[in-house]
C-alpha cells in the first residue's frame, strides 16, 4: 500500500529543482572560468606548437653548420705551417 505525502513530493520536486540549478551554476562558472583563462593567456603573448617547432629546426641547422665550419677551421690550422717567433 502506497500513500501520497504532499511534504515528500514537495522535498522531491524542491531537490530535483536544486540539483538542476547547481548544474547550470556549474556549466556556468565552467564558462566563465575558461573565458578568463582564454583571457590570461592571449596575454602573455605565447608562440603557436609550430613556431616553436621553425625556430627550433632552424637552431639545430645554425648549430650543425657551426660545428663544420669549427671543423673546417681546426683542419685549416692543423695544415698551416706555424709562424717562427
């Protein structure tokens, strides 16, 4: 036997309304939070994955070519006759 209770179906519907509130003040602040954090990045004026990727390569090709002209440069010094003091 089941009986109705108005106290109880007023506690229910008040809860089901709360849980649905508390949802949308969370997608909400959700939003909010990710349109400051979009915000404090575009500010700190960071470079894009494939930037850094272009910059990067072109160190790398900087540093080998260094490295062979070091190399050029010791044998050039090693085939010159030293200087007579």
């Amino acid at each position: 036997m089941q009986t109705s209770n108005k106290f109880f179906d007023d506690l229910s519907r008040l809860a089901t309304g709360a849980v649905g509130a508390a949802h949308s003040v969370k997608t909400e602040m959700e939003e909010h939070f990710r349109a400051w954090l979009d915000r404090q990045l575009a500010q700190l004026d960071l470079v894009t994955r494939e930037e850094f990727e272009v910059v990067r390569d072109m160190a790398e090709a900087a540093r080998r070519e260094n490295e062979d002209l070091r190399a050029e440069i010791e044998a050039l010094k090693a085939k010159k006759p030293a200087k007579k003091a």
